[in-house]
C-alpha cells in the first residue's frame, strides 16, 4: 500500500520483485519520485530513491550545516532577516568582482 510524504510515493516491494522489474522500478524513482522500501521475508533490508532526495538526507547528516540552518533560522525570530531583493544583489555584486578578478 502506498504512503505518501512531501510530494514523493512510498511502496513495500519484495527483493525479488524489484529484482525483476529493476529497470521499471528504477524508471518509477526517477521519473516519479516515488520511493521503494525493498523487503526480504516481510522485513525490509534497504530503500531505493531518487537522487534529489537522497542527496537532501545526506545533507541532514551534516552537522555543521544542521548548526547554520539553526543559527540562520534563529536569526530570522529575531527579525534580523534582509529582504532577498536585498541579499541576491549583494550575491550579483559578489560573484561580478570574482569574474573580474
């Protein structure tokens, strides 16, 4: 039975199953964004996934990231956010001195 979260579709699949449909089951996951949860005798052992979201839990498990998004997040309670006009252009302005450098 499927389940859904954040935009993607999670099915169980038999290891065997997914094994003789891998090229189908891989299609799903990309063009789909649909995640399978592979399973040997009911139990599941590993999970197939697409790449974007893949490399977004890899990026939970970086801590020093988790540390900034914190501090970022805790500076926008305190109202000390810029508006992003403001932010992007200081990023253009940025990236035009390294190009000329």
């Amino acid at each position: 039975m499927p389940v859904t979260k954040n935009k993607s579709m999670f099915y169980r699949l038999p290891l065997t199953e997914a094994r003789n449909n891998l090229g189908k089951v891989v299609r799903r996951v990309h063009m789909n964004n649909e995640t399978f949860i592979l399973e040997k005798d009911g139990i599941p052992i590993a999970a197939l996934m697409n790449i974007d979201d893949f490399e977004d839990y890899l990026d939970t498990q970086d801590l020093k990231l988790n540390k900034q998004i914190k501090q970022s997040y805790e500076e926008y309670l305190k109202g000390q956010a810029r508006p992003v006009d403001e932010f992007m252009a200081e990023l253009k302005g940025e990236l035009a001195k390294s190009k000329k450098k």
